[in-house]
C-alpha cells in the first residue's frame, strides 16, 4: 500500500501518458459524445483535463493563483497535440527536484498544499478521467496495477459530504462497494461514477 509521503512521480507519469493515449484515439467527429461527467461532452472534458495540467504545472512553479494557468480555451482539430502538450508541461513541473516539497498554490481547492499532495490530487483525477475518456470512447481501461494500488488509497481519503453535492463539485457523492470490488472499480465508486 502506497502513502501520500511516497513519491509517486512514476506512478503519476503512467497514469498521466495512459489518458495521452487514450485522447490520441479520439477524432474531432467524438468531440460531441456525451462523456460520464454529467452534462458535459468530449470537448468540455478535454478541456478540463488540459487546462488542469496547466494549471498545476504553473502551481508547481509558485504561479498556482494566476487563474489565467487554470483557464480553459476551446477544443480544436488540434486538441490530440494540444493535450499531449499540456500533459508534458505537468509531467515536467511535477519531476522538478524539490517539486515535491513546494507549496501549490490550487484555487479550486481555495488552499495551499505540499507538492506531494497535489501529486496525489492530480493522480487520482486522472485516473478517473481517463476512465471518463475510455468510456466515451467505449475503449478498454486497463490502468497498471501500480497506478491502481498508489491510487486506491488516495480515493478512500477523498473527503465526503455536502461539498460532494456543488454544482461544480470534483467528484459526485460515494457510491456503494460491494464486497470483492476490483480496485478501479472500486475508486470509480468512491468518486461516484459507475463503471
């Protein structure tokens, strides 16, 4: 079992390069699907997920509450190349030596938080993501079973509550787990989809 006080900058890396695949997969005419995450479509999820991974990356770099970094602009014929980009420039922010150690600066967390929680953080969202993005697709979603024990642990720590219920919520409230769940289905449920 994997704790927060691990780095799990691999980790992340495989599960971050996982939705870069799956995104290459897409093809303009899938921008319209409707995705899992409730009223929104290809698009509008790509560019959460891209402009997540700014996002963070400036917060990697002390610029974490310049809320033009956490901006979303609008997905077009380029947005494979777009989000490959944005996913490196994460990737790349997150690998810095200390990044660890930093103070992130996340407005949508309305906190400051160690580096390695906003590792955290960004991990578990984008495993969910990319299960959004494969059943979009409908694709096979098969993280690696280190990127699934790493984030396991990270989806039973999500807070609950009213917070859940938002409009603009991270994550839907719990959903039941049945006893001998898979572990991406499991976290799936936490976080209130359902695989």
């Amino acid at each position: 079992m994997h704790t927060i006080s691990e780095d799990l900058r691999q980790i992340h890396s495989v599960a971050v390069h996982a939705t870069v695949d799956l995104v290459a997969r897409a093809t303009p005419a899938d921008l319209t699907r409707p995705s899992p995450c409730a009223g929104w479509d290809l698009a509008v999820l790509l560019r959460h997920m891209t402009a997540q991974h700014h996002g963070f990356a400036a917060a990697a770099r002390g610029h974490g509450g310049d809320l033009a970094f956490w901006t979303s602009a609008p997905v077009g014929p380029d947005f494979s190349d777009r989000y490959a980009e944005a996913a490196t420039a994460v990737l790349e922010a997150f690998a810095e030596p200390d990044a660890l150690d930093r103070p992130f600066e996340l407005p949508e967390f309305g906190r400051t938080v160690p580096g390695r929680l906003a590792l955290s953080f960004h991990l578990v969202d984008y495993v969910v993501h990319g299960w959004d993005v494969a059943k979009t697709l409908s694709l096979e979603f098969t993280p690696a079973p280190e990127v699934l024990a790493a984030t396991l642990p990270i989806a039973r720590a999500v807070p609950g509550g009213a917070a859940r219920l938002a409009p603009d919520a991270a994550f839907a409230p719990a959903l039941p787990v049945p006893p001998d769940t898979d572990p991406l289905a499991e976290i799936l449920l936490l976080l209130g989809r359902r695989p």
